[in-house]
C-alpha cells in the first residue's frame, strides 16, 4: 500500500489506479478473480449464494465488476449477486457511481 501511495504522489491518481488494475488483474501478481474463486471453494453451489458487496472501492476505474463476473465463468458455481452502486437511467440503463462521465451500461 505504501508503494501505491508514494506512486500516487509522485505520478497522480490515474497512473496508481492503472498500477493497482495491474496487480488485480496481471497473473505475476494476485488476480482479483482468483481470489474470489479461492473464497468460494468452500461453498456448496446448492446450498450457498455469494453477496458481493463494496464494489464501490473499484470506482471509478481500478477494475470494472463485469470484467469480474465475466472471468468468473468457469471458475465457481456458486450463484453471486453483486450490489452495484450506481444509479438507473431509463429502464435498463446503468451509470456507475453516477459517475457522470461514465456511458450508461445496459441500456437497450
């Protein structure tokens, strides 16, 4: 953590966030979807469900939760519900964060 705090001071926020996506994602290091599939080991997919919550610290860019659930495949059969902290647009539509520079996801 200090690594990412001194290269958020030496470099600005978007370059740590992009080094943090890094380590979440790169297989040199820990991948965000490994460790969740090690998590859900111990479930039964008949018996158990995965809450995925605080999806809120992955704002606004360090890494999207439909990449996450999309390397999921494969991986568990544990049934997962994702708290999405965003707001709704229309019927369909999404807006993470309501971050207003972020496109509306799943909008028909």
């Amino acid at each position: 953590m200090d690594e990412i705090i001194a290269l958020e001071k030496a470099m600005g926020f978007e370059k740590a966030q992009e080094q943090v996506t890094i380590y979440l994602s790169d297989s040199d290091y820990r991948p965000l979807r490994d460790l969740l599939a090690d998590r859900l080991k111990t479930l039964d997919p008949e018996k158990n469900i995965a809450f995925l919550t605080r999806a809120a610290s992955m704002a606004p860019a360090i890494y999207p939760m439909s990449r996450l659930l999309d390397e999921m495949h494969g991986y568990s059969r544990v049934t997962m519900i994702l708290f999405y902290p965003g707001t709704i647009e229309g019927t369909t539509g999404l807006r993470y964060m309501d971050l207003k520079d972020r496109e509306v996801q799943g909008k028909l």
